[in-house]
C-alpha cells in the first residue's frame, strides 16, 4: 500500500451495454480504452505511466473488457465477470455494476441510463510497474466509474 493516493482516469474510451431483458440481467457489456489517454492531472506523471516503465502506451494502445456473464445480485445490482484484456495480458475480472436508472432528454428526446461500476485490479497481474515496490507504489488499483450509456 502507498502512503496516499492518485487519482486518474482515461478520457478516450467506448463502450456498449446490450441486453434484452429490462432489468439488465442478461446485458453483454464491453469497454474499449486508449491508454494513451491516461489523465491524472501531471504532465510528467502522465508521460512516465505512459512509459514502457508503466503502461507501455504505444506497444499497448489499447485496453478491453467484455463480459462472460452477468448475475443481478440485489436490486439494480449486478456481478459482471469478463475478460480484462492490458498490457499484453488477459485475466478475468468481476465488476460491480448498479444500475441507476434512466432519464429522457426534454430537449432532443434521447433516453440514457446511468450505471456505476466499481472493482479492483492488481497491477502486478498485467505486469505493470514491476520495479516499483508495494511500499512506493499499491499493487491494488481501485477502478470507479461513473458512466451514462443512451440508449439506441
């Protein structure tokens, strides 16, 4: 564990959320994400986790979720198991998915629904910063996000 914590997120990503079911519980969900991206507000740290150092952005441009299966575990709640697939490396990963509901655009009618999903990675399992000790740098990486999906 690191003596305290950064933030940062990714600011080009996609992603689609399918399901025929209105309660979400058979949704297929995938991500799409330019690593390259990668923001946590210091130009310098920015570069250096874009190194091969770190995430090795331009050998790996690109990191993908998708999901194997989908389980409602409580009201608007889901366990979302898939393939995380970064830096060369592919391992599953369960997510925790809260469906927050859905809202129409009075202006130009497009419906969106709002999800959060949260879970953790373990940046030795894809390789990430290996020369960095635990006690500088959390093997533990908390993934939070707060997305809106419309509806098509």
């Amino acid at each position: 564990m690191g003596i305290s914590e950064v933030e940062g997120k990714f600011d080009k990503f996609d992603g689609t959320i399918g399901a025929a079911e209105d309660d979400f519980s058979d949704a297929q969900y995938e991500m799409a994400i330019e690593v390259p991206s990668i923001n946590t507000g210091v130009e310098m740290r920015d570069n250096h986790l874009r190194s091969p150092d770190f995430f090795d952005a331009e050998k790996y441009p690109e990191m993908t979720f998708k999901s194997t299966s989908s389980k409602k575990v409580g009201e608007d709640k889901y366990k979302v198991t898939g393939n995380l697939t970064f830096h060369g490396i592919t391992k599953p990963l369960t997510l925790d998915v809260w469906y927050r509901g859905q809202v129409k655009n009075p202006q130009n009618g497009q419906v969106s629904a709002g999800f959060a999903i949260s879970g953790n990675v373990k940046r030795s399992d894809y390789n990430l910063g290996p020369n960095f000790p635990e006690a500088v740098l959390s093997d533990n990486v908390l993934l939070d996000i707060d997305t809106e999906f419309k509806k098509q």
